[in-house]
C-alpha cells in the first residue's frame, strides 16, 4: 500500500516517510519539477500528501487532481514554515481550513464547531 502513497515537499519534512515505503518527491524552493508533476499525474498514487508550501503554490493543480477520480490529497504541516508557539511549531493551519471547506461542500454547512 505505501508504494500507493506519494509525499511532496522539503526533506526535513517528508523524509521519515520514505521509510515507510511512500514515494517522496523532494522540493527546493517549494518548486516541482516538470518531471515531478508529469509523473504525479501518470503514476495511479491513491494518496498524496502535500506540505503546506506546496498546497498554498500549487493549489489549483492539486485540487483539479482531487476533483478527478484520483487521489486523495491530503495537506502536512510543513516542518521548515512552522509557526511557533510557547517553544513548540504549530501549523498555519492551512490543512485545518481546507478540511473545514471540504466539509461545507459536502454537507452544506460547517459542522467544525470553529467559532470563526
């Protein structure tokens, strides 16, 4: 299953996947490579995990990849873009919105209990 599983962005934030058996496309700069996006939409990954950086750059392929019968596209914090709090990193809580926006698409409101 894990070769199914591709995880996209820096090395300090994907490389412990690569033990588990997932497919890694390391970004510089938060750029893919024309052979990285040529091989995202050829191979049959059933699962992508993207960090945060590369969500935010490369939103409007992503999300024409999951609205296909494609992968599911699932966002990661991004170790290096970490917003830091009382001496821990913490998201930009980017995954946590698209979360909440895929919610309201498929039932029509926000269940998330957010008070925003």
């Amino acid at each position: 299953m894990a070769e199914r599983i591709a995880v996209i962005g820096n090395l300090d934030s994907v490389s412990y996947f690569k033990i588990l058996g997932c497919t890694i496309f390391e970004t510089k700069d938060g750029k893919l490579s024309d052979e990285y996006i040529t091989r995202l939409k050829q191979d049959r990954f059933e699962i992508i995990f993207v960090t945060e950086e590369i969500f935010l750059k490369y939103r409007d392929f992503l999300r024409s990849e999951m609205d296909k019968d494609g992968p599911v596209v699932t966002i990661i914090p991004d170790i290096r873009g970490a917003v830091w709090k009382e001496g821990k990193p913490s998201s930009r809580g980017v995954s946590l919105d698209e979360t909440r926006q895929a919610v309201i698409r498929a039932v029509g409101q926000d269940i998330s209990g957010s008070e925003e």
